[in-house]
C-alpha cells in the first residue's frame, strides 16, 4: 500500500510540474537561456539538470507527509527546463520536495526560509530530491511573485 502510495504521489508530482511547465510556456514573455547541466551530468545522463532555490518550509517530514518527503514553497524557476529539454521555467509554488539520503534537516523548523539545491532527471527512479539544504537569515525576504 505504501509503495502504492508512493508511486501515485510522483505521478501526481511529475503531472502537476508538466502541467505547470506547460501552462508558464504558454506565457508570452520571452524566455531565459536554458540552464546549463551540471557537471555530474554526464554520469547521470543528459536528462539530469540541478536547481538552486529558495523558499519556506511549509511541512517537515514524518509531520503528515510520506516517507522523507518536505512541502516547501519555493520562488519562481525561470530556467526551469521541461523534460522535452525546453526552457519553461515554473512560478512560484508548494509542492513536496524528496529529501535525498544524508541531506540533514537538523534545526530546520516549519516557516524557516531556506535556500535548497534539488537535481531534477525526467529518466531517473525518483525524478528529483533534494540534495542540499541551508537556512537563511530570519531577515531575508522571499518574492512569491513569477
């Protein structure tokens, strides 16, 4: 049931960023080179793409979500790339975060305004996660704007 669960939740994930994708493509505004792959990459495959972003933790693991999943609400992506390799970006949103093993949560509390490195492989088990993760001064401002 559990894995059942899980695998209906990536689906859902993976529908909700194409849609999202798809829907600020859509824009008219011009969008901005594509983001470059990291160097890890290669050995991942060409799919494989690696995104800093801030946000606000909104739940931690094990409080209600699945498994090492965490809901973060995160800025704007503008050189968010589609899994047709196009640049799309994606606006401002919550949405689950797979936390990868070894990625420590220690001290990070719901509200807590976080920068968060996360790879992204449309090929791959688990198409994203997390895989770094810091907490922001309490001052700092998030724009929640696309």
């Amino acid at each position: 049931m559990k894995r059942r669960m899980n695998a209906m939740l990536a689906a859902m994930m993976l529908a909700t960023m194409s849609l999202t994708a798809g829907m600020i493509g859509c824009s008219d505004r011009s969008p901005p080179e594509a983001a470059s792959p990291p160097p890890e990459a290669a050995s991942k495959g060409a799919s494989a793409r690696s995104y800093t972003v801030r946000g606000e933790i909104v739940q931690l693991p094990g409080a209600g979500s699945v498994d090492s999943q965490m809901l973060i609400r995160h800025e704007a992506i503008p050189d968010f790339v589609d899994d047709q390799g196009k640049v799309v970006g994606m606006m401002s949103m919550t949405m689950p975060f797979p936390v990868a093993t070894g990625v420590s949560l220690e001290g990070l509390k719901v509200g807590d305004a976080i920068q968060f490195t996360f790879e992204l492989d449309w090929k791959a088990k688990v198409p994203y996660q997390i895989v770094k993760i810091e907490k922001l001064a309490g001052d700092v401002k998030l724009n929640w704007g696309r």
